[in-house]
C-alpha cells in the first residue's frame, strides 16, 4: 500500500506546480497586505521618475514561460525586494517602524511559502538580479540613503508588487492544459 505522503509527492510531480502550491490561493491576500503596508508606512509616494527604466519587457517575456519558471521568478523578485530595505542605512526616512517591520514580514512569509513550490536550485534571471542593482546603485549608493531615494525605492516596490499580483493572477487563471503545454517548451 502506498503511504498518502508518496502518493502526494508522485501527484505533485506530474501535476502543474502551481496546483501543487496551495499558497497560491492566498496570494491575494498577502500581497494586498504588502501593498497596504506599503502605503501606510510612510507618506504619499513620489512622483519622481526613477533613474532605472521599470522592466516591463522583462515581466512580458515572463508571462510566456512556464509556471515553474513564473513562480521562481516571483520568488526571486520578493527576494531581492526586501534585500532592498534590508540596507544599513534607514535613518533618513520616517517612515512607521512597525509597519515597515511588517511590511517585510509579509515579503518574508511570502517568499518563505513560495521556497515550497519551486526547486532551491533555480537562481533568478540575470537581468532580474542586474536591474534591482542597478536600482539600488542609482538611487541608495548614489544618494547616501536619502529620504527621497527611500521613497522612490517605495513607489518602485508599488510597481512591482503590482505586476507580480497580474502575474499570479495569469497563474491561477491558466486552463490546465494551457499550463502543461507551456511547460513542456521550456
């Protein structure tokens, strides 16, 4: 007889994984939680341009991989998000300690979850990694951690919280075969 945790284990393997990777069916309620804690930890955000051209090339090449490769994008995205403010120097923005502490529990939790559903030997795009490094050399590095750099690297974090929500929403949409076809082209 085999035991339901082979079985599962068997299932996930041959079924997409974002079937497999019940946290899915949360995402929206983690992710309006970020943008919410986004907002409210500090003022109005920005309306200055950012020194580094948002790469939504990169998000439009992403929608047409498989969902493996969409969920590790995700996960990486998250990832290097919240290295972002896990920089030495906050001491310039007034924003509300708390919130921002939980804003980063909530990538944390987010990425955690996602670590579940796609392999830990994948490494993020090239070009994900190179534009949030270019990203914070233009904007943290160049300015000292200026409040007003903080605040673009929030009004950036909006942007990109947003796309990831469209592109999940792609995930959980997709008809199955959809998926599996996608899948197999990569």
């Amino acid at each position: 007889m085999v035991s339901g945790a082979v079985l599962l284990v068997v299932l996930c393997g041959t079924m997409s994984p974002a079937l497999c990777c019940d946290w899915l069916r949360h995402y929206g309620h983690l992710s309006n939680s970020s943008l919410t804690l986004l907002q409210l930890m500090g003022g109005q955000l920005t309306d200055q341009d950012s020194p580094v051209p948002f790469p939504n090339k990169l998000y439009e090449q992403i929608r047409n991989t498989g969902v493996e490769s969409q969920l590790v994008f995700i996960k990486d995205s998250l990832e290097l998000i919240a290295a972002l403010y896990r920089h030495d120097n906050l001491s310039s923005v007034t924003w509300d300690t708390d919130r921002t502490e939980h804003f980063l529990m909530s990538l944390d939790r987010q990425t955690e979850e996602l670590n579940a559903c796609v392999p830990s030997n994948r490494r993020a795009d090239s070009r994900l990694r190179r534009y949030f490094r270019r990203l914070d050399t233009s904007t943290l590095r160049r300015t000292g951690g200026s409040a007003a750099s903080w605040e673009l690297l929030r009004k950036e974090t909006r942007a990109h919280l947003e796309q990831l929500d469209l592109l999940v929403a792609s995930i959980l949409h997709r008809p199955p075969a959809a998926s599996r076809r996608r899948r197999g082209a990569q």
